[in-house]
C-alpha cells in the first residue's frame, strides 16, 4: 500500500452540466453509458458567411437549449462559455442542497477551468470594431472575455467570498481546477467549494486555427463516426463545448447537514512534459509521472484502480502516447493479453473535445461509473491501433463494480492532469 492519504475525506454532494449529450448531469451521464453521440454539424450564421471553405464543418456544439436561470437581460453581459458555466453551477447547487445563504461566506469559494474563456466576446469585438469603429465597441466587452468571468459571476450569484480562482492550462484546465480546491479544502480553507470547468470555443477562429494546424477531424459526412479515439481510422479530434460543476465539501461539512454524497475525490497530481507546445512525449512519460503521482496523494497502488477515463481526444500522436503511459505503469495489470482488470474508455468519442472543460464533464462519468457499476463505452472504435493492449470498452458499456476510478486531462503547453475518485462507503 502507498502512504496513506493525509487529511479531511473530501466529497462530492452535487453535480450540473451542459454538453451536446443533455443539459444535465445524469442525462450526460445516461447518454454516455448508453453509448450515444453529441457531435453534429456545425450551425451559425458566423460559419455561413464561408460557406463551402470550411475544411471541418462538423463540432459539439449544444444546440436548441436556453438557459432557465439566466434570463435574456444578464446573458447580454455574458460571454456563452460564462452562461454554461453558471447555469451547471446552479445544478450543482440545486442537486447538493446547499444554502449558502446559511453558511459562512468566507468559507466558500469557487474555482473553475477554462482554456481559452470568452472568446466568442473577442470573436465579435473584432467584428464591431473594424466594421462600425471604436466608439462602438461594448462597455461589456471586458467582463464578457475575461476567462475568469465564469468563477466571478458564480461567486456574486452566490456570494461566496472564499477563495476564488481560474485556471487556464488548455485542456487540463478544469482537472487543475478541481484538484486546486481538493487542496483547498484540505488546507481547512473552506468547507465548501463549487468547481467544474465551463468551454465554447465552437467558433469561427478556434475552428479555422485547429484545422490549420490538422488537429480536427474532417469526417464531416458522417460526424456520429468522427470522434474515434484509438481507431486505426482516427484522424483528428471533434471541437466541442459544454460546462460541467460540482459541490466539492469535506466529509465533515456534508454529514453535518444531512447531505447526500455521491463519490469521493481522493487523489490528484499534475506534471509537465517540458518537450513541446502541441504535441506530447511520444512515451508518456509526463502523463506516466501525473497518474504515478496522482496514486502517491490518494494513498494507492495501481491495482486498486478499477477504470481510467482517459484523455482519448482520437488525435494519432496523443492517443499512442497515453496508452504508451498507461502500459508502462499498470502493466500486467491492464494490458489485455495478461488478463489486465483495468477497463479504460474515451467517453471523447461520444461528446468531442471540450478543450478546458473536459476534465469536469469527464469527471461525471467516473463519479457515476463508481455508483452504478458500469464502465461507460468509447464508441467508433472498430479497428483498434496497433500494440494498444488494453482493454478500450469498445462499442458498449461494461458492468464492473469497482472502487476507485482514474481521469486523465492532458493539455497544449504539455500540462497533465490525473485526478482520483473513490466509491463513497
């Protein structure tokens, strides 16, 4: 056994989301488990205008949704990623049964991941500048980009005035979020805290910038098939958006107020691989470093994980070097031929890519993956790459009760992001 953890037990009681799968938690959740995909052509008036040009003209994008606790007046002061964001946020709350209004507000906070923030804002600042001129341009442009607007408008919504911070580090942003306040409360801190991550980076320029650089699928004739991580056939990841929240509090603070929990947070690491600014350590070896030391903080040893939700955007380089970095640490104990118990799946290949809300939204299927026993799919996979000897839940979900689940965020810039979670008993 590794050293035992150190510590308040710390607990989720609450959970919200909006994805292209449901707008909310358990919905995203059934959606993945049954197997079904969010990922369909994009829609906008901002992509008519290049009608034909696009090289990608599939995403996840959420559509025909209006958010029912953020009317018409305050979504005109919002950036979209910020209106995902608080309105899973207030899921959260809703599910946790938490009143703030009881509770210290000192001793409350929030933090929330997201890559790249309010940049439809920018998107159409830009437009209105050089259309209409300066003096046009909106007194809310600021508060709308800011990447921190979705943590401070759910603090003001809920006047929570403990620690409050965003977290920028692409596609591990909201791991790195949940995992700073794990450390938060274990600090004694706070005794409770909202954190998640919140993207909508389905936009002209994100889009045309990932498909400069071929990170996209271009399956745009049949986009249900175009996320396909770990497929021979795999040719790039799908654009998504989507927010994912949780009310995080420790043990003590839940059971205090009658809460129900629904899983446990026990461990988190993250590393950098110091190797380049997009593409990953061909071996792993940072990702590798994250899990190892992801397992250290929650006191366990690489057998007692049960599922690893991996980071599976369906990109050739990442894909190769994760199961690379799963292999050399689990071994025996998840490589297929050996008779290896560790299943492992890429719900990514269901909802796409959230970019820095991946972490939150994948964190759902962990959580709810402990509770029922079943290990969601990674669809699309109908001709595994070579030399991935794992066992990659092709196609349908698995029942496997287990005890504690791994979730794996990898990012741009080389950051890793390993966050633990454990059955609640």
């Amino acid at each position: 056994m590794a050293n035992p953890r150190s510590g308040p037990r710390l607990v989720i009681t609450g959970m919200g989301a909006v994805t292209n799968l449901a707008t909310d938690a358990l919905g995203t959740w059934a959606a993945m488990r049954e197997g079904r995909s969010g990922i369909s052509r994009i829609e906008g008036a901002d992509f008519d205008v290049y009608k034909g040009r696009w090289s990608v003209e599939i995403s996840g994008q959420v559509k025909n949704w209006e958010p029912p606790h953020i009317d018409s007046r305050e979504q005109k002061r919002l950036d979209r990623f910020a209106v995902l964001g608080i309105e899973a946020a207030v899921q959260a709350v809703e599910m946790s049964g938490i009143d703030f209004a009881k509770m210290d507000p000192e001793r409350c906070g929030v933090v929330v991941g997201s890559g790249v923030g309010g940049i439809k804002t920018i998107e159409d600042g830009e437009i209105l500048l050089r259309e209409r001129g300066p003096e046009r341009v909106s007194p809310f442009t600021v508060p709308r980009l800011m990447a921190n607007a979705a943590a401070g408008n759910i603090s003001i919504r809920y006047g929570l005035q403990g620690p409050a911070s965003t977290h920028a580090t692409a596609c591990a942003s909201s791991g790195h979020a949940m995992g700073d306040a794990m450390h938060i409360l274990r600090r004694g801190e706070a005794d409770a805290m909202i954190v998640g991550g919140a993207e909508a980076a389905v936009g002209p320029i994100c889009v045309a910038a990932f498909a400069a650089m071929k990170a996209l699928s271009t399956r745009n004739s049949d986009p249900t098939k175009a996320s396909r991580p770990f497929d021979k056939d795999r040719d790039g990841f799908v654009l998504s958006e989507g927010a994912a929240m949780f009310v995080l509090e420790t043990e003590e603070h839940a059971k205090a107020r009658g809460a129900t929990i629904y899983a446990e947070i026990v461990g988190y690491a993250n590393s950098c691989d110091a190797y380049h600014i997009t593409a990953p350590d061909e071996q792993g070896r940072g990702a590798g470093r994250s899990m190892k030391w992801a397992l250290r903080d929650a006191g366990l040893n690489s057998d007692q994980i049960g599922y690893i939700n991996c980071h599976g955007t369906s990109t050739p380089l990442g894909d190769k070097a994760e199961v690379q970095a799963v292999l050399s640490l689990f071994g025996d104990q998840i490589r297929k031929s050996a008779g290896g118990k560790v299943l492992m799946s890429s719900t990514k290949s269901m909802h796409g890519h959230g970019l820095g809300a991946s972490g939150a939204i994948e964190s759902i299927a962990c959580i709810q993956a402990l509770r029922e026993g079943v290990i969601p799919p990674t669809i699309n996979l109908d001709n595994p790459d070579e030399g991935f000897d794992v066992d990659l839940v092709p196609h349908h979900a698995k029942e496997r009760h287990i005890k504690y689940a791994m979730n794996n965020t990898f990012g741009f810039g080389g950051h890793n992001c390993t966050l633990v979670f454990g059955k609640y008993e």
